[in-house]
C-alpha cells in the first residue's frame, strides 16, 4: 500500500548529523556503498565504473557548502541521505505499492520485486534521496540499513547503520526521533536540531545538528592573550633548521 | 527536469487522442456531429490510434514495462495510478460509443448518454495526468494552479485541430464545430500566457539556505558536489534550458501552437466546405501538434526541481 501508515506506532528511527563536526571524509558513503550493494538494496549497479563517465547508485552522498563571505566564510561539509519523512510524498506517489513506509518505524524502503522504475518518486522526494538504478530497472534508496539495526547476528554494538558505525568524527547519530526521552531526541533539543526545507511539509525524521558558534577569542581556544616574540636562541635554531631544509 | 522523448510523446500523443474522444462525445451529444460511418471509422482510429500510441510509449521509459498491470493498483493515493486506471476505464466506453455510432448507426439520444460518458472519462485521464504534475511540491513551476487547465485546453485544443481536418475531408464541417474548435485554440493560449506569467514572476520558496538550514550563517553556496561526475539526480533533474534558448523556444510555441491554428481555424470557417478549408484544416493539425511538442518539451526543460539548490543552483 502506498497510503502513509493509518496508525504509526510513534517508533521514528532516523539519523542526527552533526554539521559541526562533519570532517566530510566521505567515510561514511564508501561504507554505505559498500555494506548495501551486498546487503537489502542489493547490487547497488555501477556503469563505467573505471572509465572517464563513470555513473552509478550511491545512497548516501557529501556536499560541501560555504556559507558567508570573507572573514567569517565557513565551510560546512553536508551529509545527506534518505530522511525517512514523516509525510513521505515519494510514497504516495507510488502507483505500484511497491514504495511504502513501516507502521513500527517510519523507515522508507522499496519492494524491488514490484517497483516498475517510473521514477515518479524521486521526482517526489526534494532532497534527492532516491536514486534510480539503470542495470537493474529499479529504484534504489536508504534503508537505514534494516539488516543491520535488527540483525541478531550481530553484536549489538553494531546494530547500527553503516555510516554511524563508520564515521570516524561520531558526526552521525542514530535513534529513535519519536521518543522524546531518547540519547537522540535530547541531542536535538539540545542542540537546536533542524529540519531540512522545513517549508514543503514532508516532516522530515532526520535532523541536522547547527555548526557550533565560532570561537573569535584567543582565550576561548586556550591560547596565548599575546604571542610573545622569540628569543634569540629560537631564532638562531630557527634560521639552521630553514638551512637545513631549503636545501 | 529532463524532457525525456517517451514522456513528451505520451503526454501530447494522448492528449490529443483523448481531446478528440472528448470532443466527439460532447458534440455528438450536442447534435453537431451526425453519425457518419466513414467519418466515425476515422476518428475512432485515429484517436484510438493516438491514445495507445501514447499509453504504449509512456512504458519505454521504465525500468520493468511488464510489471506496468501493478501501476493501477494504487489509485487510493497516486495520480499516476488513477490516470492508468481511467485510461483503461476510457476503451470500453469508447468501445460501446462506436457501437452505438458504426453497428447502430446513432450517437444522439441514449447513445449521446454514452458519448458523454466517453467524455467525461477521457478528461478525467487528462486532469489525473496534471495531476501529476501539479501534485509534486518539488518543482515550483508545475506545483501551481496554472498546470491543470493548460493541460486540459491543450488536450481539447490539440483533438480539435485533428476533429477540425477529420469534418473537413469528409464534408461534414460546420461553423459550431470550427467555432469550438477555435475556442479550444483561444482557451489553450490564454491557459499557457497565464501558466507562463506565474513561471516568469514567481520563485520556489526553497532556497539553498532553507535546503541547508544555514540562513543563520549567510549566503549559501556550494562549492563541491558529492562527486566529480554527474550523477542520476543531474541527469534526471538538472536539465534546464538555458534562458535564451527557452525564449525562442516560447515564440514558436506561440506561432505554431496558437497563432497560426487560431487565425487558419477561424478563417476556415469563411471558406467551409471548400477546397481551401480543407487544406488549411490539414495544414493546422500537424503544424499545431508540432507546436505542442514543443511546448510539452519546454513543460520539462523548464522545470526546476528542489534538488538542485544542493547542486549549486541559486533558485528553484
């Protein structure tokens, strides 16, 4: 059925994202490839994969973005994937019932076996979450890794999504959003979490953490109030080490 | 968005077929058309015709067409399967109105009641196609009010130049049917310059600042995609006419969509049942179908989606 769920259980598993803390390594979407072309959305098709167009299904994908100009430019590494919306228009508009959303988590997965690859739902989706893949005919998205998070042939420390798992600057949270008592609804609150392009509606569950304010004062980073000019020792050590290695 | 073929021949092949079916049914039943055998034949055919054409190329572009049966199980939320479903719903009306016109040698009276009904499912297609469309919030310039009357003039518009050279060649054409015909043309075009007006002097409400959340920041930009190629998401959404082009595109539109078939239709109706009028009503089809194609390309090209703003673009 590709009527949202009549009676959501209140269970909204989904991401956090830390802006501030994002490196934008890409970690996490080289894991997410990795893990999803052999697991739920399997294979995710490549084309051309070591020519000069390459072009293939990526889930989850990095932008970069500069906010601001001169001084007080910054650079904020974005990561993006399915946000598993709460009004979810690329499930709705779904003529096959093959795009649908879980009653017990909100997650927005594709039964592949029914999905006829009219593309329709990524033409819905505003974030571009949604990605078609040409070698197999069929839609290919987030599944916040299903067959991880309820795999109980893992070890519970990693029944998480690939790229939580994978981040190595633990930018990205993952929890249930619509229990309010949960590590990751209290992260939100308080951090002041965000949803993206709030004004078209959809509710997304993913939220995004604000980069931090940034720190203009020298004592607030720890350093010096005064640089102190070098002694003439330093200097002297300064001068043959430049010798030494223009050389 | 990417104007694929397959796409703008489906939504101006069977638009016109089910412009035609419209048109045929509602004149019928308004006693404007008599249920001439040769005639009937011909305009069946030909919207059948059209209108399978249509339903057959909208399957090229998907990835499974022989699960496309699944496409009209979801009408509870999906335009796209209530269009399926109503197209399908359009044959056997057509069939049983053929009948009536052709086996039985009618279409007024009871058999008008079936026309009508031919009618009324063929526009209910059109408008479920525009809905399509008009439903998506993604994309500014079709999520608007302006997208589900162009859709539904053009479909009549683009049956009734067809139904204009159908009367002429088989002598049965009358100034009613020339004049509604005519209306249709004026009716699309005013459709269009309001369609076109409301692309022109609005904007999406999303900007790259709300897609990012960062207006608190300052202005947004994007200085490295995800990849150093593109990907689906340009492909299939990053298409967009470059504005100079569009524009010359526009007053083709405007020539060989309205203005031409607009002044021949009604000048038509000065010469009917001539030789003249025949030949400018087999002169409007095509070229006005041809106009259409190009208007349908633009419909495409000059749609921006959300999706976009993360890609560097600075409006949607």
């Amino acid at each position: 059925m590709t009527s949202l769920p009549a009676f959501p259980s209140g269970r909204r598993l989904g991401l956090v994202i830390d802006l501030d803390i994002c490196v934008g390594c890409h970690a996490c979407a080289v894991h997410c490839k990795e893990w999803n072309t052999g697991g739920h959305p399997a294979p995710l098709t490549d084309r051309d994969a070591y020519g000069p167009d390459p072009v293939g299904v990526w889930l989850n994908r990095i932008h970069t973005f500069e906010a601001d100009e001169g001084e007080d430019v910054r650079t904020i590494h974005f990561p993006k994937s399915c946000l598993h919306c709460e009004n979810a228009d690329c499930v709705t508009v779904c003529p096959t019932g093959a795009s649908y959303k879980r009653e017990q988590d909100g997650i927005v997965l594709v039964n592949e076996d029914w999905c006829i690859g009219c593309k329709l739902c990524s033409w819905a989706c505003p974030y571009g979450a949604r990605e078609f893949d040409e070698t197999e005919g069929v839609m290919k998205k987030c599944t916040l890794c299903i067959d991880r998070i309820y795999n109980e042939n893992m070890q519970e420390v990693d029944r998480l999504p690939s790229c939580v798992v994978t981040c190595p600057a633990g930018a990205r949270h993952f929890g249930d959003l619509g229990d309010p008592r949960s590590a990751v609804s209290q992260l939100v609150a308080a951090r002041g979490g965000f949803d993206l392009m709030p004004e078209l509606g959809y509710k997304p569950t993913n939220k995004y953490l604000p980069p931090r304010p940034r720190k203009t004062r020298a004592r607030d980073i720890g350093a010096p109030r005064r640089l102190v000019p070098a002694g003439n020792a330093e200097r002297l050590l300064a001068k043959w080490m430049d010798r030494i290695f223009t050389r | 968005m990417h104007p694929a073929y397959s796409v703008i021949f489906f939504t101006t092949t069977s638009g016109a077929g089910l412009g035609l079916l419209t048109l045929l049914g509602f004149l019928s039943a308004a006693g404007a058309l008599p249920a001439h055998f040769g005639f009937g034949i011909a305009a069946f055919a030909i919207a059948l015709g059209l209108l399978t054409f249509g339903l057959l190329s909208s399957t090229f572009h998907l990835g499974h067409p022989e699960r496309a049966w699944r496409a009209l199980t979801q009408w509870r939320s999906s335009w796209l399967a209530r269009e399926g479903v109503f197209a399908v719903l359009v044959y056997p009306a057509v069939a049983l109105f053929a009948f009536g016109w052709l086996a039985v040698g009618s279409n007024y009276g009871p058999w008008a009641v079936v026309g009508l009904l031919v009618a009324g499912l063929s526009m209910l297609t059109v408008v479920c196609t525009a809905m399509i469309y008009a439903s998506l919030k993604t994309i500014h310039q079709w999520h608007n009010i302006w997208t589900p009357p162009a859709y539904i003039t053009l479909s009549v518009m683009s049956g009734g130049v067809w139904l204009n050279a159908l009367v002429e060649v088989f002598g049965l054409s009358n100034p009613y049917i020339a004049g509604w015909v005519a209306a249709s043309i004026a009716g699309a075009w005013i459709a269009r310059l309001f369609y076109w007006r409301f692309v022109d002097d609005t904007e999406a409400i999303s900007t790259p600042e709300t897609a990012t959340g960062l207006r608190v920041y300052g202005k947004v930009r994007a200085v490295e995609g995800p990849h150093t190629v593109d990907s689906y998401l340009n492909r299939e959404m990053g298409y967009t006419a470059a504005r100079r082009h569009a524009a010359r595109l526009r007053r083709v539109v405007h020539l060989a969509a309205f203005a031409v078939p607009l002044l021949l239709t009604m000048a038509s109706v000065l010469w009917s049942n001539s030789w003249l009028a025949i030949a400018t009503s087999l002169i409007v089809a095509p070229v006005a179908s041809l106009g259409l194609l190009v208007e349908r390309w633009l419909f495409f090209a000059e749609a921006k989606h959300t999706v976009n703003l993360y890609y560097g673009a600075e409006a949607a």
